[in-house]
C-alpha cells in the first residue's frame, strides 16, 4: 500500500461517507464474530491487569504496616547513649498537680496524664527508669528538696530561667474560658486567673492577675466568680469541666497562643537530653494521638453536695418534709401520752392516799425509785431506800416478764418486814 501526501487511505472494507464518518461493510455473522472478540480481547486485558493490581495493593498494605511497625523502631542510640541507660539510674520526673489530663494524681494517688504516657513508651523502648512525682505548685516542683531529673509537661510560657527544654510530643492552641456573667469582648479590666510562676499573655495587665497552684484551681476560681477569665490548654479545660461539674464557665475557641509540651532539664545532661530527643521523634503520631485520647477520656468525675441537690434536690426535699412531719407528729403523741400519764399517776396517788396504800415507781433503765409520801414514811431513810431498790431488782430480774405480777418482800419502818405488789408494766 502506497500513501500519498494529502490523500486518505482507507481499508478496502470501510467507505467514506458524505458526512465524513467511517462505518464498516461487514456481514452480520461477521459483526458478532468481532463484537465476540472484541470482549474476549478486553477480558484478557483486564485479567493482564490483575496481578499488577493485587501486587500493588499488597505492596501499600505491607509498606503501611511496616512503617508503622518500624515508626518506634527508627531509634539508634550511640554507643556511650547505651551506656547512659545500662547504668540503671532511676530518673526523677516532676511536675505539678492539677494539670489534668496531662499530668495530674488520679482519685486512687497514682500519677497519670499524657505526659507520664509519653515517658513510659521512653521507657519502653530505651530502657531508661522513671520516677514520679507530683506537687502542688511549680515553685514546689522546681526547688523542692528531691532534686529532680525531669521536669515533664513544660511549656515555654511556664519554664524557670536556665531550664532546658526537649522537642515537643505535644502542641496545642489556648482557649478562653469566662465567667457566664462576662462579657467576652471586654476583657480589659477583668480579673484574668493564671499559674504562679507562669507567664501573663499579650495584652494582660499585671494588677489585674490573680495566681493560683493549678489550672484546675484557675477553672474553679472562674466558676465560682472569684476570676472572670484565664486562658488554658482545651484538654484540661475539657477535662476539669466535666470532672467538676463547672456550671458557670463558657468556652470561647480564640487562640491566644500556641503552646508547645517539652520535658524540661534543671541541669545540663547532654546524653539525657538527646536519648529523650530521639525517643519522641521515634514515637508514632498516631501511637500518640491514641495516648491522647485514652487519657482525655478517663474522668472520674466528682461528685458535691451541689451536684446532688441539683439533681435530686426536689426528692430531698419532698423526703426532709415528709421526715420533719413524722418527728413532729411523734412529738405531739409523746406529749399527749406523758400528759396522760401525770393525770393517771395523780389519780393512783388520790387513790392511793383514800386507801391508806402505799405507792412506788421503779425506773430500771437509771434505776431511780420514785416513792409517795406514804412510802416515804414507811420505808425511812436512804440506807433502807438502797437496800429495797437492790431487793426490786432482784424481783425483776426473776419475775422479768412485762405485764406480769409478783409480791416482794421490803423492810419498813421499825425493823418489820412489809408484802407488796409489783407489776412490771415495761413503761
């Protein structure tokens, strides 16, 4: 076949049309037989492609877990780094309470928090032995008499002059938090709560700052209204609020600052600070994200006196009103009854004396002998009244039945011996 320039060849089966489309003159047997092949053809091809496909697909599974596999396995130590942590030295970790949920003492007295979860994959994967303590202040934490090795959870905003700060395992953005009594945009002359011993934001006036020991003492201030605002990472804030229960905080996502979470050395330690570099490099984001999380979500909650009014208050009330009605009915009756017991008594003591007989009350549970004015002449002095009331007990103690009679035999006046009725009536 020959092809000249400006002409258009064509196959001996295909015609041009007038409206310059090609169509092929074939047969219909011999259209199926195509259509047929022409399947064939682009299964074959799909099939071809399979093996790459799954080839493909295994490479990025297996490429996916190996990375995440080796993301803690890209830790190489020097030589005189091992040496460091063969030594076995137990490092002390500091820091202070009430940061929840980066490092705070949990309602058993255990330290936890992201930060001690970052150290113990450290741990895990150098060998290197923490261990933890909390205070209550950074002051506390910085010149307590421990001496410490690491101080976790540090920022810059709250780093002492000289500290030594690792890379960050955790970066975060501040939130406001105010009083629901304040209004957010004017700020300027409100009360701001801050951490002794950290440092004011932009635009905060020192007159007008109050220090506490932590941020979970900063939320309590502002709810309670004594601060209209502060400034905190959103973990705690988060954390703190649900914990505690705080009614009267609202939060306001305006990013104040950026804060990065470092560990932070008093004293220069070059291996120390370089093991503690690599190792955070080493962990996983997403290991760490997972640590995050995990802490962020274990909150014991607390539980106050105000939580329980707030949430039962209407049953406590409905149950202190239905108590208070029992004990005041109970009163009346107790009265009424000992009203009609001083009638009865008189009216045994007007009988008593029409009769010419005798009358007595022994009290067992003071042991005290109560005794009309016949009684009292007949049994005499004191001596005779203590010798009868050791003779009543006797009696009762043998005739201890309620409701039942019995005679006792009681020394009277001039050295005779008088018989008298007692009934133990239990009143």
């Amino acid at each position: 076949m020959h092809i000249l320039t400006g002409q258009t060849v064509l196959p001996h089966n295909l015609h041009c049309l007038h409206n310059n489309e090609l169509t092929p003159i074939f047969p219909e047997n011999e259209k199926r037989k195509i259509t047929q092949n022409k399947k064939s053809l682009r299964t074959q091809k799909y099939r071809s492609y399979l093996p790459f496909v799954f080839l493909t697909l295994l490479f990025c599974v297996v490429g996916g877990i190996f990375f995440s596999m080796n993301a803690c396995a890209e830790l190489i130590l020097t030589q005189e780094e091992q040496d460091y942590i063969a030594r076995g030295n137990i490092l002390k970790a500091v820091s202070v309470d009430g940061g929840a949920p980066l490092h705070y003492l949990d309602s058993k007295g255990r330290v936890r928090g992201v930060a001690v979860r970052v150290l113990d994959e450290i741990a895990n994967m150098t060998g290197l032995i923490f261990e933890y303590h909390l205070y209550d202040s950074i002051q506390d934490t910085i010149y307590g008499s421990i001496n410490p090795d690491i101080v976790f959870g540090v920022t810059t905003q709250y780093a002492v002059t000289g500290m030594i700060l690792s890379q960050p395992y955790l970066k975060s953005e501040t939130i406001l938090y105010i009083n629901s009594s304040i209004d957010p945009y004017q700020l300027e002359d409100k009360v701001y709560a801050g951490i002794e011993g950290g440092t004011l934001p932009e635009g905060v006036k020192e007159e007008n700052a109050v220090y506490f020991n932590s941020r979970e003492d900063t939320l309590t201030a502002v709810d309670k209204g004594k601060a209209d605002y502060g400034y905190g990472n959103p973990f705690s804030v988060a954390f703190y609020t649900l914990q505690n229960g705080y009614r009267d905080i609202i939060t306001i996502p305006i990013g104040k600052e950026i804060r990065e979470y470092c560990m932070g050395f008093l004293k220069e330690n070059e291996l120390l600070l370089s093991i503690i570099n690599k190792s955070i490099e080493a962990i996983d984001e997403n290991r760490l994200q997972m640590l995050v999380l995990e802490e962020t979500s274990r909150i014991d909650r607390k539980i106050s006196l105000e939580m329980i009014i707030e949430a039962y208050g209407r049953e406590i009330a409905t149950l202190i009103l239905l108590i208070t009605g029992v004990l005041w009915y109970s009163a009346i009756l107790n009265i009424r009854t000992g009203k009609k017991l001083k009638i009865e008594n008189k009216r045994y003591g007007l009988l008593s004396n029409i009769s010419n007989e005798c009358l007595f009350e022994y009290q067992i549970s003071n042991e005290h002998l109560d005794l009309s004015e016949k009684c009292s002449e007949i049994f005499g002095g004191q001596e005779e009244v203590n010798e009868i009331v050791n003779l009543l007990k006797e009696n009762i103690i043998t005739n201890g039945s309620l409701g039942t009679t019995s005679t006792a035999k009681l020394p009277v006046t001039n050295g005779k011996i008088g018989t008298f009725r007692v009934i133990n009536s239990g009143l």
